[in-house]
RNA sequence: GCCCCCGUAGCUCAGCUGGAUAGAGCGACUGCCUCCUAAGCAGUAGGCCACAGGUUCGAAUCCUGUCGGGGGCGCCA
C-alpha cells in the first residue's frame, strides 16, 4: 500500500473527470503529474504539480486548473483539505483518520508493508565482489559486498526476481601468479628456504594451502618444471583462496545465488561464440587504434589487433578484443560472460565494480548494448575507497607487502551489523570513512547505533507493557482503536512510516540502498522525538498506567515504526537489536 | 589530450528522473531527567548550493563552458 500512489490515482481520476466535462482537453500526457511530500509540512500532507504541468498543453492557468481539481478532490472522504498554493500547487491534506489507522494497516502487513510490484517480476542480475581468487577479501571489497548484496535485497522487496552473483577471475595470468606463490609455500613446507621476489604473493595466507598441498601430494613436485606442476597447483590454489572468499562472505551473511567462473569460457566454444555474435553484427574488424593522446607512451608502435566496434554503441574508441599474438584480451572473457547473462535471459544486469574499473563502463556497456541488440539495459554501480581511521589516525594497507586490513579483520572488530550498516550509510561513488571507533560508540552520530536504539526502544516499551498483562501482539495491536492515538505528535510519525513504501521505489528505481539507511535514521528521529515528547506531555507515552486500550493503541503506533525499521534493516542485512547493552 | 565521478553550513555529508523559504549530524551557545533507557530530545547561531552562461512558469537538481579535487585511458588482469 503506497498511500502517494493511491492518491495521485485519485488525481487523475479527477483530470479524467474534468475532461470528461470539457474543462480539459483530451488527450493530455499525465506521465509527469507527480504527488509528494511537499517540503514544507505547513503546506500540508501531499502536494501534486498536476496544474502546473498540465497549464501549457490545456491552455489554461495553473490557478484555474489547480481550483477545478480542489473542487473534485474535496469529495473524497480521504482528503480533508485541497488548497491552491504559489505559483498552483495543489496542496493536500489527508484525514486524520488515514493517519490513524496506518498502524493497523503496518501491522496487519508486517515485513511486507512497503513491499512493492515495482519490478514486476522482472529478472535481475546483480554482480558484485568478483575479487580475483589470489586472497582473502580487504576491505575494498567488503564494501562492494555490502552495496551488492544490499542492493539485491532492495530490489527483491521492490519486486524483482533478483540473482546474486560471483564472477571468478580464475582464467588470467594472476592465478598463475597465485600458483607459483603457493608453490614457494610448498617447497618452504618441504624444508626449503625460499624468496619471495617480485611478482608473487608473499602473504601468509599462502602458509596453510602450501602445507595442504604438501600433505596431498608429498614430495611429487618438489625439483620438478613449472609445467609439470602449475596446472595442478592453480587449481589446487583457487580453490583453496575460493573457499577462503565463500568464508569471507559468511563472515559478512553475504550469500549468492551463483558463482561463474571466467575458466569455464575457455576451450569451450563460449568466447567464440560470443565473439561470432557480434561478427554478425558486423562489429568486429581487424585495424590499428591511435596511440592514446596525452599519456606519452613508451613503447608505443602500432599494432594490428582484432577490435571490437564499440564506438557504435556508445563508447569513445573500440577496444581490442585479441592480441597481435593471437591470444584473448581480458575483455574477450567479460563479453562472453556477459553474453553468457544476457543468454539466460535477464531484463536487466548490474555489475558492482571498485571506482577503480571506471575506464570500463562505457565499454562493458558498449557490449551488452550490441549483445542483446539495445534490450538488456546495464547499469554499472562504482563503489568508491573506504578510508579507515582508528583511533583519529588514517589506517593504511599496503598489498604489496602482504599486510592489508581484511574483511575479517573488520567484521572480528566492530561486527557485520555494524560493518554493514556504516558502509550503507554513503552514496557508493562517495568515498567513505570508516572510523573503528566511531563505528561502535553509542551515541547520536553513529546512525547504526541510533537506528539500533530506536527499535530496541519500542521491544522495551513492549516488554514493559506485557509485564503490566497487556496484550502486545501484532493481532491484538492492530485491534487497537485508531482514535486514541489522534495527537498530532503521533500523526507525525505515522506520516513518516507512510514514506516508506514510496522510498523503498525511490530507492530501488535508483540502484540506490543508502537511501534506506539515511531514511531509517530520519524514521529514527521521529520516533525518539515522540518518546521524549512524553516527558512533557504524558499522553503521549506509549504505555498509558491503567489504560489497557489506550497504551494498546499507541504502543500499535510505535510497534508500527519498529516493523518498517526491521524491515529496513532486513534489506541491509542489519540484524534489529532487541535492547542495547 | 580524452572519458568518468565529485565540488552544498567551520567539519562530515544528505537532498539531484526540476518544484514553494536548501536539510541532518558533529563542533559552538541555551534549555529539558520525581516521567516507558537523557545511549535521548528541544532551541539559537552558521549558506553567492565552486564560478559563468543556457533551457524552463520554476534550477542545488537538466545542458554548455571555466576553475578546483579524485579515478581511468592499445598486447597488463
């Protein structure tokens, strides 16, 4: 139930109506007439610009048109005012009796108040993490997960048939580079010293698969050629660094629906066929490209490659897709895996990409754009660097030599409700701070706290008034008589919970999941405003002493609030405190 | 040189598929605990929404340009 849709419906019945008596002209696009939350709570509950952008094609005056739909509004029992307002908005206010009977509505509901036809079904495809397998995750990419994963869930709730999925960069030369790293870990298991040069991983992780392997296979490939080992050893070694990631993400309560492996494209026909696919389309050509300008390359020479016509879709140059050698670029495998989703027949694909693979959105979406000829839209989603701060000193992270702040390390630290959260709570191209102990502190400016506390103060009240013998359920709350919560208090928070459906759209339209977060924390205002309201005003505490009926009627309002923050946490994956301790 | 992102209060940031007098937190100042958790709330102060044009009834929001910050730019993944 979306009360704002539900009344812009209502609005164009009403310029419907007025068509039909000849006040306005037929055949008028209502596609921009819209119905908000007017900035100002002054100018009521809800305002449409409807006048406003239907005056130029009608003909008319804003004012007129805005005072001829006033008239048929007013009739509705829902509206108790429509006035005209600037240069003619129609500002709206609702019954008091919509606000008061909201709670009833959340609660009979529960989870799925808010939840949306949106997506209609349609099919999702939601990329994300896809961290090389040479690993465990840092934080880089724990904030990939988060946004990922949350994003999925959003548009789950908006009505999307949503898979989450993992693509393994297991087919380039970094995993031959993680083979002979685990191979050092493997001699050094035998007794052996070894070195570290550059070029391989040193880190310690590297320690434990190098002793499994060892403890598989004994003493076989020691003094033995790269080619007798590196296949056997690569395989052994992704696996082993896969099964770190899949713990990483437990870690995090992220799950996928699907993991792709780049290798699985190779000798079997996939990138080919790919490939072939846009040859149909007469969008691949053999050619020289221009040096890059400005970037002074070295050992520039022109080459001929096999390139991809991307310019034709959209991108700034075409991209090679082999090399002169007559091996695949990295770029071959993405096409075919992204043909690959656009095969199994998604409506829509989203890759979350670190703000570092910026360089390749035009040209990713160059190929899904002729792969599917133009139907599968792409939407690539960059996630900016998070910046850790302990203690008020930047926390730095070096890859190279081997120490960089985990995904373990963070979650171990703070939790993954806590991780989760803080990392929602910014636009994903922002950059982030994430400050180890703001993160946990307890207070007005840690919004997972704040929001934590809000809900954990509603389970309060409700453990306080089940003690005084008060019936709390969901069943027994919606119950509840609607006018004893008429305080206009209380309809401001009842008006805030109503938000939520049109923002889970909003948000979800817009790939955007912290939206979520920053509306929780405003949900969270009211409602703790409201609760100290009850300091000056005793009729507005939610538990009334010796008023069974009254206390069941607020308490429906604040548990209404706690059923929209549960639900809203649901998305980001932040587990509801119950109490704060 | 070209492409992408960003520039909003002293600080950190929301708001951006155009809407009325631009918001929040922190910091500063002032109030509120005999009362469901003051881990909270209320209020005051603080702005040329980087700059200049354009589109529009209306621009922080869309377009163009300038300046400033970040990222990226043919055989590397």
């Amino acid at each position: 139930m979306n009360l704002f849709t539900d009344i812009r419906a209502r609005v164009l019945e009403a310029i419907e109506a007025l068509q039909s008596e000849g006040v306005l002209p037929e055949g008028l696009n209502t596609a921009p007439v819209t119905v908000e939350p007017p900035r100002d709570p002054l100018h009521g509950d809800m305002a449409t610009n409807a006048a406003m952008v239907l005056a130029k094609p009608a003909q008319k005056k804003p004012r007129d048109i805005a005072e001829a739909l006033a008239a048929h509004l007013g009739t509705d029992d829902r509206i108790a005012s429509a006035e005209v307002a600037g240069p003619g908005f129609l500002n709206l206010r609702l019954a008091p009796t919509v606000w008061q009977g909201l709670p009833e509505t959340v609660l009979t509901q529960g989870a799925d108040f808010g939840r949306s036809t949106l997506g209609q079904g349609e099919k999702v495809n939601v990329e994300y993490v896809s961290a090389n397998p040479t690993g465990p995750l840092h934080v880089g990419h724990t904030r990939g997960a988060v946004f990922g994963d949350a994003l999925a869930s959003l548009l789950d709730y908006a009505g999307y048939d949503v898979t989450r999925e993992y693509y393994i960069n297991d087919g380039g030369a970094q995993v031959d580079v993680l083979a002979r790293s685990v191979y050092l870990r493997y001699l050094e298991a035998q007794g052996h010293t070894v070195e570290f040069a550059d070029g391989t991983y040193p880190g310690d992780y590297l320690i434990p698969v190098g002793e499994a392997l060892k403890n598989l296979v004994g003493d076989k490939y020691v003094d033995q050629p790269e080619s007798v080992w590196l296949e056997y050893v690569r395989e052994f070694s992704t696996d082993a660094m896969m099964e770190i990631i899949r713990e990483d993400l437990r870690l995090l309560n992220v799950e996928m629906d699907s993991f792709f492996s780049e290798k699985s494209l190779y000798g079997t026909g996939l990138i080919e066929s790919a490939i072939e696919s846009l040859r149909d389309k007469g969008l691949i050509y053999r050619g020289v490209l221009e040096p890059p300008k400005g970037k002074k390359p070295e050992d520039w020479e022109p080459r001929e490659q096999t390139l991809f016509k991307s310019t034709e879709h959209g991108d700034d140059v075409d991209r090679p897709i082999m090399k002169s050698d007559g091996a695949w670029t990295y770029f071959a495998p993405d096409i075919a895996y992204h043909y690959d989703k656009v095969q199994r027949g998604y409506d829509q694909l989203i890759d979350v990409f670190g703000a570092d693979h910026g360089g390749y959105v035009k040209r990713m979406k160059a190929a899904v754009s002729a792969l599917s000829d133009g139907k599968t839209p792409l939407d690539i989603k960059l996630i900016q660097l998070v910046k850790l701060f302990k203690n008020g000193e930047p926390f730095k992270m070096s890859k190279r030599a081997g120490t960089f702040v985990t995904l373990r390390d963070v979650v171990e630290e703070v939790g993954p409700d806590v991780t989760r959260f803080v990392m929602l709570t910014r636009k994903n191209d922002a950059p982030l701070d994430f400050d180890f102990d703001k993160a946990v502190e307890q207070s007005r400016d840690n919004p997972v706290f704040y929001v934590q506390y809000a809900h954990a103060r509603v389970c309060s009240v409700m453990r306080k008034a089940q003690a005084a013998g008060i019936d709390v359920s969901d069943a027994a709350l919606a119950q509840a008589d609607p006018a004893l919560r008429a305080h206009e208090a209380e309809q401001g928070l009842a008006k805030k919970i109503a938000e939520w459906p049109r923002l889970v759209e909003i948000a979800a339209r817009g790939h955007e999941p912290h939206k979520v977060a920053i509306w929780l924390n405003e949900l969270a205002s009211e409602l703790h405003a409201l609760w100290n309201k009850g300091h000056d005003v005793p009729e507005l505490r939610f538990l009334q002493e010796d008023d069974v009926a009254a206390s069941q009627s607020k308490i429906a309002l604040a548990r209404a609030a706690a059923v929209v923050i549960s639900a809203g946490l649901g998305i980001l994956g932040v587990t509801p405190a119950e109490e704060m301790r």
